[in-house]
C-alpha cells in the first residue's frame, strides 16, 4: 500500500482538480500505483453488481504518442464544431478563471504524448439510441467509478484530468486499443505525479443557488 499524505476526506473531495500543467512529465509512474488505485475505484456502485468497467492503462510510449495525435486531432474536431461560438460567445467565456482553464487545456493537448500513463476506462454496451434508463444505468456505472479513481490518485500524490475530447474520434482510439466495437469509452486521463502536492478549493456556484428543497426553484426561504 502507497504512503499517503495527510488528507481528511474533505480536503480530497474539495482539493482533487484537473491537473494539466502541474503534471510531472518526467517522473514514471509504478503500474502497482495505478492497479492500486483502479482496485478502489471498483468499489464504486453499479448496477446489478456486473462489473461492466474496463480499464486500459497505456505506458508504451509509441501508443501513448499515438494516443496523443488522437486527442489532437479531436481537439480540433471540437474547435471546428463551436463554429463561432469561440472567443467571447464560448457559452464557458464568463466562468471564472475561464481563460486560465483554456490555456490548461492547450499545455494538455500539446503534452499528452510526454504523459507517463494514460488511462481510458470503458464499459460494456452502447447507449446511442438506448433509453434514459438504460444510458442512465451504463453512465453511472462507469462515472463515480473513475471519480473513485482520481480521488484514489490525490493522497498518493499523482493527478489526472477528466478529459472526454478525444471521443470524437473513439473509433480511431478503439481500433489503436483493440477495443471491442460494443465497448463504449468514458474518456481520456492522463495520470502522472503531481508538481507539488498542495491543491486548493475551486470555483463553484455557491449552495445556495443550486440547492432548491421541496420544489425545483426554490432556496431555503
Ligand atoms: C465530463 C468532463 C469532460 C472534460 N473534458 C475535458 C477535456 O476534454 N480536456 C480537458 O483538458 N479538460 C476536460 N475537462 C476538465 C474540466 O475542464 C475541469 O474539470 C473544469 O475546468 C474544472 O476544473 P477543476 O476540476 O480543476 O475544478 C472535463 C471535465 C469533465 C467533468
């Protein structure tokens, strides 16, 4: 088991952020680490029990390359597809710290290839055309699964970055992987060590205006 630093469970739920810049390229990661912290996130509920998750952890840097052209590539798919919903008129343009967060994004698209490990987690079935609850049963059985694993990184001192750009193009990671076509992936994450270990709280909309009781709208009053 990982030495872990001295976190309460609080500081690790509100202190586990998408790291990008702060991730130690130069440091290898140890598979045990990774296994470590993929055993806890199968802890995670999930329908029925099945088990459904898969995860492929790549560290052969000739496919991590790959891997990162993949995201590139889709990096642009994604710009092309906001059309001229970019700059001032990106829906996220008045997020606090929104510029900040594009110039992360673009430091993790042209490092992805330097990443020790990149993990992408899948799940058996697909959703096009299924119904609410059948998507509903498949997400969330994958989703808090693979938040498990990046709050298991955080007190081991590694961080990762919830990233799903590269499903524009999923076929072409599919085939590199040798995903089955029924197989449906989560996303990408990028895992390293982390630069420094001190994270802080980020921004969110206050409880007050995302908490209704009783009827949707209403706050506490
Ligand atoms: C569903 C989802 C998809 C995301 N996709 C990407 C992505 O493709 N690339 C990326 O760099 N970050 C991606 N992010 C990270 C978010 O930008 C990040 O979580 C957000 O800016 C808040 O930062 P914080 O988690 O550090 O508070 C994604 C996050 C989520 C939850």
């Amino acid at each position: 088991m990982s030495e872990l630093l001295p976190l309460s469970p609080d500081e690790v739920l509100s202190t586990t952020r998408a790291v990008r810049k702060r991730l130690d390229l130069q440091r290898p990661v140890p598979r045990e680490i990774v296994a470590e912290c993929i055993a806890l996130a199968m802890q995670a509920p999930n329908g029925s029990n099945m088990n459904a998750w898969r995860f492929v952890a790549v560290d052969d840097r000739a496919t991590v390359a790959r891997m990162a052209a993949i995201y590139d590539a889709a990096m642009e798919d994604q710009i092309r597809s906001l059309g001229h919903a970019t700059g001032e008129n990106y829906a996220g343009a008045s997020i606090p710290g929104a510029q900040q967060i594009g110039e992360s994004v673009q430091y993790l698209r042209e490092h992805m290839a330097e990443v020790p490990v990149l993990v992408v987690p899948v799940f058996a079935g697909r959703t096009e055309g299924a119904s609410l609850f059948m998507q509903a049963s498949l997400w969330g059985s994958i989703v808090q699964s693979v938040w498990s694993f990046m709050l298991a990184l955080r007190p081991r001192g590694l961080g990762s970055c919830w990233t799903t750009v590269h499903l524009h193009r999923e076929r072409e990671m599919a085939e590199l992987l040798g995903i089955p076509a029924h197989y449906t992936q989560a996303g990408l994450f990028p895992v390293a060590y982390t630069l420094g270990t001190g994270f802080s709280p980020a921004w969110r909309r206050p409880v007050d205006e995302v908490l209704f009781w009783n009827v949707f709208g209403r706050g506490s009053g």
